[in-house]
C-alpha cells in the first residue's frame, strides 16, 4: 500500500478499520539500516515515507457463524 500518511495517521486510520500496528519504520531508518550494511546508497531517500505492518485485531469468527 502506498500512501501520503504518516506512520502515526495511517496506525490511526488501521485502528479505526479494526487493525493493529504491528511494526512502523521511517524509510529515512531504514535508509540509514541498509547504509550500514551497503555502504552509501547511490541515491537520496526522501524521509517522509515509512512501512508499516498491521494485523487484524480481532480473530475471524468462526466459519459457519
């Protein structure tokens, strides 16, 4: 999913749709995570972006209910 929502808003939005916030990272963190491994990165990341994992927070109900 791609969007122009902060980590905070779209964790906001997710919970509002029943999800919760697994993991949340800035690209600029994960820039920073893959330099120190890679060395420096041939190109410039921009630090309003981020990744997040969201999981359901309720179990699916039962089949048949």
């Amino acid at each position: 999913m791609v969007s122009d929502f902060s980590l905070a808003a779209m964790s906001a939005r997710m919970a509002g749709a029943g999800f919760d916030t697994v993991d949340g990272v800035t690209m600029m963190d994960l820039g920073e995570c893959y330099a120190r491994e890679l060395g420096p990165l041939p190109f410039g990341i921009p630090g309003m972006f981020g990744c997040g994992l969201f999981q359901w927070a309720e179990p699916p109900p039962e089949p048949g209910c």
